[in-house]
C-alpha cells in the first residue's frame, strides 16, 4: 500500500483558511469531500486531511493519529510539547486574554478577585492569575466561553482573541493579555523512514512556498553610478542581475528582496532616482 501522511488541520476558525492556503500554495489542493466531513484527500501529494478542533490538533499529532499538524503555538493542549513544533509560520497571531463587559468599570486586575471566570485554558490562566497575586475562581469550560457573562455564569473571561469579532459581538472588552500565539507546524515523534521521507518532502514544499510569499523580485531602473547605493538601502539584495538599458549610463536591477525590506526603503530608492521600480510576486521559491 502506498503511503500517505495524514496531517490535521483547524476544522474552522481563525487557522482553518491559511492552512488550507498553505497547502494550496506547496501544489497540494484539498479535494473538497462537501461540508461536515472530518477527513479529506488531496490531489498532487499522498496525503489525507484530517479537520479538527484547533485545541486537539497537538493531541493527534502527538498520540500519531497525524504525523503533521498546524496547530496554535501555546494555547492548543495549554502549551503544545515544544518538541513537537518544527517551526513557527508567522499567521494566525491572536492572543489569549481577560475580558469582562463592555460596561463593567475595570481598575486592574484586581477587578478579578473573588470573581468567577470561564475559560478553556485553566493552567495557562491559573498561572496568570498566581502571578499577579489574584484569587479567582476558575471555570472550565470547553467551548462557546464568550457566552458566560451574560448568562450569569461568569463575571469574566479568558479566551482567544483573533480579530475581536467575538468579543464585540458578545458584548465584551479585552482588558489584560494573558499571552500571545501563532500557527506553528507541528510533527509526530520517531516517523518510520518511508513517512519521514515524505514528510520531508512536505517541508521541502512548505518552506518554497512560504520563502516566495514572504520575498519579491524586483526590477527598477537605476543610474550606473548609483547601482551600489540601491544595494546599500535594500541590503537583502544579494548580487543583483545588473542589463544595461539602451538609455545611455543606465541599468536595470533585477533581485529577490524581503517583502518588508522593500516597504520599508521605497522612498529612499525614489530619491536616489531609481524609476520604473517594479514589484511581482514569486510562486516558488528554491535555493
Ligand atoms: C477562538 C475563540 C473565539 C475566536 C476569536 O476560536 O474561541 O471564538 O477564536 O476570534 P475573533 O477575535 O477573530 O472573533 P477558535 O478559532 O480557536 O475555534 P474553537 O472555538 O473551535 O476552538
Ligand atoms: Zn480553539
């Protein structure tokens, strides 16, 4: 039988669309099975999709019910094995933290003694409250914890804030950061070489496309005597391709720069007179 990985990923929330874009993007579209199903193909790559709850992807991968997961860095399982996380991938930041209601008068986090508060992250959040010599009483609760203030459970909260969507519509303000988190992509322990090997593979696609998304080629046209001031401002430019241009004394520039470099320095290539700067996306990206 061939074999195939099977890597877990968020059913739906705030990992669950660049997941699913990073592995567009490494050439391995998910076969839609309709909505529901908990386990999917995919096309170009042997490999199965399990959707989970975000919160139990570092269990599956740990237990290797999937060899590879994206999971949240340090809210998912509390805190994720760090020997499992292969690297951090740089989306899907949100932070763990403390909200109360939005008409509730908030002083400090003393606002929280002797009160109740309902979370999914008891550990992280006792830890939290310890430190700053809080008592509180601590309620656990596995899902829809933004609900517990306005039924009565709860005079506050302690839950993963992403965009706030949820905090607002729920009629919460965010008073304390607990921590702060992103996707991370996780793999099992002690593969068998043919489940290694492919495994590397997938991170050898992986890393392509995440090395293209967060580079550009870039082309601009740039006075001879002022080829070696656009490699001074943009110093992520590693020997550029330099073609003269029919114009007399000048050239053009062509290289692979940091996207953030590039932002950051656009003005200072204006002034030193660069022109007709243009800046395109890299599909792949292999060295
Ligand atoms: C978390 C959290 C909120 C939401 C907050 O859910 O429980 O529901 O994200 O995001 P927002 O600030 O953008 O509204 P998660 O994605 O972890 O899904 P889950 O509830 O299924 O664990
Ligand atoms: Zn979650």
């Amino acid at each position: 039988m061939e074999t195939t990985l099977r890597i877990a990923i968020q059913k739906k929330g705030r990992l669950y669309e660049k997941s699913v874009a990073l592995l567009r993007d490494c050439g391995i579209p998910i076969i839609s099975s309709g909505s529901g199903k908990l386990l999917a193909k995919a096309r170009n790559f042997p490999l199965e999709v399990l959707f989970l709850r975000d919160d139990d992807i570092p269990k599956y991968v740990e237990e290797n019910v999937a060899v590879i997961g994206i999971a949240g860095e340090n809210v998912g399982l509390e805190i994720v094995n760090p020997d499992l996380i292969l690297e951090k991938l740089g989306f899907s930041r949100c932070r763990l933290s403390l909200a109360v209601r939005r008409e509730a008068e908030y002083p400090g986090p003393e606002f929280f003694e002797g009160k109740k508060i309902a979370t999914s992250y008891p550990r992280i959040l006792r830890d939290f409250l310890q430190e700053k010599g809080i008592a509180a009483d601590i309620e656990e609760i596995s899902g829809s914890v933004e609900i517990a203030p306005a039924i009565g459970l709860a005079e506050g909260v302690c839950d993963i804030v992403s965009t706030g969507s949820t905090l607002l519509s729920n009629g919460l303000r965010e008073v304390e950061t607990v921590l702060t988190s992103e996707a991370v992509l996780i793999a099992a322990p002690n593969l068998d070489p043919e489940k290694q090997a492919l495994l590397e593979q997938l991170l050898f696609r992986i890393d392509a496309a995440r090395k293209a998304r967060n580079n550009k080629y870039i082309l601009l046209n740039i006075p001879n005597d002022k080829i070696q001031a656009v490699a001074d401002i943009l110093p992520g430019m590693k020997s550029p391709t330099v073609l003269p241009l029919a114009r007399e004394g000048w050239s053009s520039l062509h290289s692979v720069v940091p996207d953030n470099d590039f932002w950051l320095k656009i003005a200072d290539l204006k002034d030193i007179g660069a022109e007709g700067i243009l800046v395109i996306p890299i599909e792949k990206m292999v060295q």
